[in-house]
C-alpha cells in the first residue's frame, strides 16, 4: 500500500539522520586527533611558532590546551557544536560565522555548475541514445571521454587565456553574478557532465533493450511516454546517486577552481587559511566540507527511494 511505503520512507529518513549523527562526531573528533597527532606542540601549530608568549598563554586558555585529553576533546566538541567552531585567529570571528559569509558564494557558483553539467548530460544523453551506434552517438561519447579525463585547473586555465586575455568575453577574476560565474562554473560543469553524460547514456541503452520496452509497444503505448515515463525513471536511479555525491564536491567548493578564479568561496577561504595558518578555521573547514559530503550523500540515498519504489527500506544498510 502507499501509505505503508510512505511510513517505511518516513522511518527510513529519520533512522538515517540518526545514524549519521556518530559519523558527524566520528570526524570532528579526527579532526580534533589530527592536530594532536601532528609533529610538534599544538599550540604551535595553532598560532605558529613565532607567535608571542602571551599569544601562546591565551590561545593554551581558549582551546583548554593545558587540561587532559579528554577535556580538551569535550572543548573542542563544545567549541564546534555550540560556539561556532571556536575563533578565526586572522578574522577574529567565530569559524561557522566566517564560513557562512563564503559559503553562499559557493553554493551560487555550485548551484550553477550543477544544473549546467545536468543540461549538458541530460541533452546529450538523449541525443546519443536517439542516434545510437551512429555517427553521432560515438562522437557524444569520445567527447565525453576527453571531458571527463581533462584536469580541471587545465581546463580553468584554457577557458580563462580564451574567454577572458583572448576573446575578453569574461572578467579573469572575481565574484559577481553571471559573467562572473560562467567561466568557473563551466570548469566545474564539464568534467561532473561528461561523466554523468557516461552515465546517463548508457543506462538509457540499456534500458531501451528491456523487454518491458517491447511489451508496452505491443499495448499501444506511444514511444515518447515509454522512453520519459519508463526508460528515463529507471534510467535516472544510479544517476541520482552520482549527482548528489557531485554535488558534495560542488557545494563544498572546488578548491582548484576557485583558486584560479579568484571566486570568494570556501574553497578559496580554505587556501587562504592554511596559507595565514589559521588552523582553527582549517579545522573548522574540514569539519564542515565533511557534513556537506555526508548529508548529500543522504539526499541521494533518499531521492532513489522516491523514483524506485521497489527499494526495501527495511533491508537497506544504514
């Protein structure tokens, strides 16, 4: 019935969401260890080794340096979850604060990205399964290929000596709205494209070979409703998955990209950040960067359950 796939959905969410609480304190905790593990003396790594006497007094008080490890580990629990992420030793502010104020920069330059590469994939996609086996079809794909195997700060690099020094269609750096978010989000576009593009095409042909395909034809039922109600849907499963772990990566910043581009995200805070050696705001970044990688991964996990209702939520690993 659909309310018992209703409920069990509803049950299966909320079991998720519980279940990567321990996994979001598993990497803060790492986080935490990492900096106690490292070569030298923590209060070094955190303000540097040149840093004044009194400088060194105060950060051993903020961060609870002088208590056992174990105290330390609840500080920095407490720090993360209830303060902020503790203080930017450059900005002054609480870490979270100074994250939010980039991060909406990077979520309108993956926000982009990720409905560009989604345009890309999806059209050529359905070009390549309509002229399948032909010309056209193997051209899509070799395209792909070159796509997906293009590193990233080359082809930034490429678009940015052609668009912006050659053609100056685009400004070479900087944040802003659409001229100057083409040039980075289609750095970021090609490469999650032509993969998906890999994807999508070859679940649409195998799709299309099913004898369902051939069962509905004998029922009437017109081409385009098969391929968009039946092919696609089915096509679009292991898709949703790999989309929403893109998104993670887009989301948290394209470090590469946002470097070349000058683009005020998190991924260009992150550099900045351990070039200052601002180590409580890399802390806080790496934090971060893996919460976004684990609730997306979530979403993805979710959204097969509403387009494949045969997903047994009871069976599912959690």
């Amino acid at each position: 019935m659909p309310t018992n796939w209703v409920l069990k959905m509803i049950d299966y969410i909320v079991k998720r969401i519980l279940f990567s609480i321990p996994t979001v304190i598993a990497v803060v905790l790492t986080v935490f260890m990492l900096i106690h593990i490292a070569p030298g003396n923590p209060i070094d790594i955190l303000v540097g080794e040149n840093a004044s006497g009194v400088m060194k007094e105060k950060v051993e008080r903020e961060y609870a340096l002088d208590k056992p490890i174990t105290i330390q580990a609840m500080f920095f629990l407490k720090n993360v979850f209830f303060k902020g992420g503790g203080k930017s030793i450059y900005f002054g502010k609480p870490c979270f604060t100074v994250i939010r104020s980039k991060f909406k920069n990077t979520l309108f330059l993956g926000s982009v990205a990720f409905f560009m590469a989604i345009f890309i994939s999806f059209s050529l996609s359905f070009l390549a399964v309509r002229f399948k086996n032909r010309f056209l079809d193997r051209l899509i794909i070799f395209w792909a290929t070159i796509g997906m195997s293009i590193p990233s700060f080359w082809l930034g690099i490429l678009l940015l000596i052609l668009f912006s020094v050659k053609l100056k269609l685009f400004p070479v750096s900087g944040t802003g709205g659409f001229y100057h978010v083409f040039l980075p989000a289609l750095t970021l576009s090609i490469p999650m494209g032509s993969y998906l593009l890999h994807i999508f095409r070859n679940e649409l042909s195998a799709q299309t070979d099913k004898r369902f395909t051939v069962a509905l034809k004998t029922r009437g039922i017109k081409d385009y409703l098969i391929f968009f109600k039946h092919i696609v849907k089915n096509a679009l499963i292991p898709v949703v998955m790999v989309l929403f772990l893109q998104l993670g990566f887009l989301l948290t910043g394209a470090i590469i990209t946002e470097t070349i581009f000058s683009w005020d995200g998190i991924g260009l805070l992150l550099i900045t950040a351990i070039n200052i050696r601002d180590y409580p705001l890399v802390q806080s970044l790496a934090i971060f960067i893996a919460v976004i990688y684990i609730y997306s991964n979530l979403i993805g996990d979710i959204l097969i359950g509403f387009l494949d209702r045969r997903v047994s939520f009871e069976k599912r690993n959690l």
